[in-house]
C-alpha cells in the first residue's frame, strides 16, 4: 500500500519505472484534518465545561512563577497560592462591582440617550433622504437596551464562571510539584524530558505575551480614563476597563473599541462636536502609539506568529467560543505553534505559522534526539 509500481511499454522497448508513492503523508494529512474537525466540534459542544479550565491554564502560565518566588520568600505553597487566588478574586470582584454599577447607572440614564440616538438618527435620514420607516426597521434602541440589561443580568453567571476558574487554578497550582514525576513515571526520561522542555517553552512564552499585554492594555486604560475624564464623557471607567480587554484582541480589539466609545461620544455631545474630536483623537492616537510602537518594542518578534495566521485563529477560535475565545486567540494558538515545530512530522506546518523572520525555529525534539544518540 505504501508503493506502487508502473509499467510502461513504447516502440517495442520496455520501460520498467516504479514510483514511490509516500500515502503515509497523505494518511496524516487527512487523518489530521479529521482530528481538527473532531477536536473543533467537540471543544464547541463543550465549551461550558472546557472553556473554564482553558482560562484557568492560562492563568497558571502567568501566576506558576509568582507562587514560586513566594515559596523563596519562605513562605507554604498552600499559603502562597491562598494569596494569589484571593488578590485574582479581588481583582475580579472589584472590577465586576464597578462594571455592574456603571451600567446599572447606564440603564437609569438610557431614555436619554435614546432621545438623542432618535435626533441624530432623524436628522440623518433628513439630510440623506432616508427612508423615513428605517428606523423602525432598525429598531436600534430597543435592541440595545434589551443587550444592556442582558449583561447586566450575567454578572451572575460571570461569579459563577469565576468560582470555576478559580477551583481549576488552585488543583493546577497544587498539581504543579508532582506534575513532572508522574510524567516520568508514566512515560520514559527521554520524553518526558521532551515534554518537560516544550512544556516549558510554551509557558514562557505565553507567560511573557500575557504580561506585556497587560501591562500595555493597563497603561491604555489609564491614559482613555484620564483623557475621557478630562473631556467630560459619561462612565470612563467603564471605556478604560473596556479599551483594556478589547487590546487583548490583535489587530480588530482597538478598531472595534474605537468606533463604539467615538460613537458614544457623537451620542451624548452633539450637536456639539468639539469634545467628540477630542476623544476620537486621544483614544486614536492612544491606541496608535502603544498599539504600533511600546507593544512591538516591548514583545518583538518573540511570539513569531504570522499575521494571517493570527486573522485565521481569531476566526477560529472566536467560532469556537465567541468573544472569550478571541481573547485567548493568541496564547492558544502560540502553543499550538510550539507544540507542532516540536513533533517529529508535523514540523513544517509550525514553521508555516510563523512570520518567517526567525532563521532557524527551535526543534526541541531533534535536538534531543541527537544528544540522546
């Protein structure tokens, strides 16, 4: 099955040429493409159930290191990983408690923004010579509320999620000592150190994008505080938190939070436009700067993921699991990257994933094959 060979006869000549037909590859191939559809589909149906601990992991990639410095500080694992689920929680909780008030105080104020949605709407479909029924068709304001109250009535749920997230994280963190000897126990030294080596690769490098993106998305909620609260427009921290999350999503995160707070803005000062340019331009320069010159600076070229490989994960990923899923786009696709350039066999499609600028792509597993030999 994995050769064949062909006879061919011309001008009473006999050619005898065989051909080497690899179906192996091809059985990969498909059987590879079978897996991901299986995998896709089966992720989707139980995102429920998975997407918690996928957070929960993520999270341990960035907390792991913090829990083991406290542990130099002479201070219990159980302690120090009790600190870090309680300052995760608080953050947590704050951050929900002003997020739920805010909008609860967007809800009281809404018929009148409504009333000026319906101005600026009317005065559009004047000057443009609208059809006069579209915005019953549209029926904008209706829909809106009805989306606001619906978040408002999730931050149960997002507790709930919470409590899970964190019950995941501190098995994970607890798991993290005897983590490698059951590797070692269960499989050879010689892969478990292939593991070992991969596994730590893959939380360095997520560890080191989340904290970057962190810190980058933190000093651009501060600055859209600053600037929104200068300018005078209504629940900037509410924009700050926003423009803060929606950096976590490459490349479309801060057009998407761009329109919707320059939208806001036309909403609640015009006809007066004046403060709308000033914070159409502070959020734009804002994210400008930071997006295309303190991010790239302070990650470089590290994460070596192609553009369009990271479209093609914030579609994938965002089908899979909507709008948390585009936050983790990144850091699941970094390991999955990692995971391939270091499986014997399926190395060139994670070269194929990366921006083509690193010369020569760590192959963990051959390196230690040869060391071995």
């Amino acid at each position: 099955m994995g050769n064949s060979c062909i006879g061919v006869s011309y001008s009473h000549e006999f050619l005898l040429t065989c051909v080497v037909v690899d179906n192996s590859k091809v059985n990969t191939a498909l059987l590879l493409t079978l897996a991901v559809v299986a995998v896709g589909s089966v992720l989707r149906l139980t995102g429920g159930i998975v997407l918690p601990f996928v957070i929960a992991l993520i999270l341990y990639f960035v907390l792991a290191p913090t829990v083991n410095v406290l542990e130099k500080l002479h201070i219990p694992r159980f302690v120090s990983i009790l600190i870090i689920l309680v300052l995760v929680l608080s953050f947590g909780f704050l951050v929900g408690l002003i997020l739920y008030s805010s909008i609860q105080a967007l809800l009281r104020e809404f018929p009148t923004y409504q009333m000026r949605l319906i101005e600026i709407l009317s005065e559009a479909i004047a000057r443009f010579e609208l059809p006069p029924d579209i915005l019953d068709q549209l029926d904008l304001t209706r829909t809106t509320r009805v989306y606001l109250i619906s978040l408002s009535g999730n931050f149960m749920a997002f507790a709930g999620a919470l409590t899970i997230v964190l019950i995941y994280l501190l098995f994970l963190l607890l798991e993290k000592p005897f983590l490698r000897n059951k590797v070692r126990m269960a499989l050879n030294d010689h892969t478990t150190r292939k593991i070992t080596i991969v596994a730590r690769h893959i939380t360095t490098q997520i560890a080191r994008y989340l904290r970057v993106k962190l810190l980058v998305s933190s000093m651009t909620g501060v600055i859209v505080y600053t600037a929104f609260s200068v300018i005078g427009v209504d629940f900037p921290f509410v924009w700050a938190v926003l423009t803060m999350l929606f950096n976590f999503i490459p490349s479309i995160g801060s057009i998407i939070i761009t329109v919707l707070s320059i939208t806001f803005t036309i909403i609640q000062f015009a006809p007066d436009y004046n403060p709308v340019i000033a914070a159409a331009l502070s959020m734009a320069i804002t994210q400008f700067l930071i997006g295309n010159v303190l991010d790239p600076m302070l990650l470089g070229d590290r994460l070596n993921l192609s553009p369009v490989v990271i479209l093609f994960s914030l579609l994938f990923w965002g089908w899979l699991w909507g709008i948390i899923g585009m936050f983790l786009a990144v850091p699941l696709t970094v390991a999955v990257k990692i995971a391939l350039e270091n499986i014997p066999g399926f190395e060139p499609i994670g070269i194929l994933m990366g921006t083509g600028n690193v010369k020569k792509p760590r192959r963990i597993f051959r390196r230690l094959k040869a060391k071995k030999e």
